[in-house]
C-alpha cells in the first residue's frame, strides 16, 4: 500500500484523532481512506448523472467568510442556482445551501469551481433528482 503525507492544521489533527477512537478504527490511515472513499462516492454519483438534475450543494466558507471570488464562481452559475440560504455560523464562517439545476454536466463544473476557492472548507452534495 502507498503512504502518502498529508498536512492539515492542529484542529484537524485533533478532530482525526478523535473521530480514530470514537468511531473504532483502527488507524488514522483508516479513518482517511472511509473519509476519501465518502468522497469518492459521492463524486462517481454525480459523474455517473445525466440530462437535467437537481442537487442541494452545502458549502462551508472558512472563518474569513465568502470572499468576492467565490461571489463570482455564484454569479457565473447563477442561472442554475434556484435558490440559496446563506447564515453565519457560530465560528464565523459562513453556510450556505444552494439548490441547483441544471444540466449535469454544468452541475459537476459548477461543483468543481466552488471545491477550489480558497474561503471554502467543505462542500457536500445531494443529487436530488435526474432524468
């Protein structure tokens, strides 16, 4: 099996340590690979979309909050995004849950742009419908 290094901040060191003996794994490896395997699934749903779908994106904005790029990323897909919930967490970031519609193939690049800004922590997607 390949090792692979990996650098997160304390906060995340301390949350995969906890998340290893909370949730009886083995290692901080295995913890890893279920959290990449999550993530992988989710991504080969949405790849696997076709035609015209529906999904819920919930996006977590770091403590700086939404900077303008990431504003932009919104406005340059916003004929797809049929609604949006924005609040302010009690860390200071930010939340916000956007339903989007659209072609698939402009979903997962909208998805793809929003995944790279440098505010965003998180973002998680529920594919809600397909044709």
């Amino acid at each position: 099996m390949a090792i692979v290094a990996v650098s997160m901040p304390d906060s995340d060191l301390n949350e995969l340590e906890k998340m290893q003996t909370d949730g009886g794994f083995s290692s901080r490896s295995e913890v890893v690979r279920h959290a990449l395997q999550s993530l992988i699934a989710e991504q080969r749903t949405l790849e696997l979309a076709s035609g015209d779908i529906t999904a819920v994106f919930t996006v977590i904005y770091s403590e700086r909050g939404k900077n303008d790029q990431c504003d932009q990323v919104q406005h340059d897909y916003s004929r797809m995004v049929a609604a949006v919930m924005h609040a302010h967490a009690t860390d200071g970031g930010c939340v916000e849950v956007m339903l989007v519609k659209g072609a698939a193939s402009g979903v997962r690049e909208f998805l793809n742009r929003l995944r790279t800004q440098r505010q965003v922590i998180r973002v998680q997607v529920s594919l809600v419908g397909a044709q």
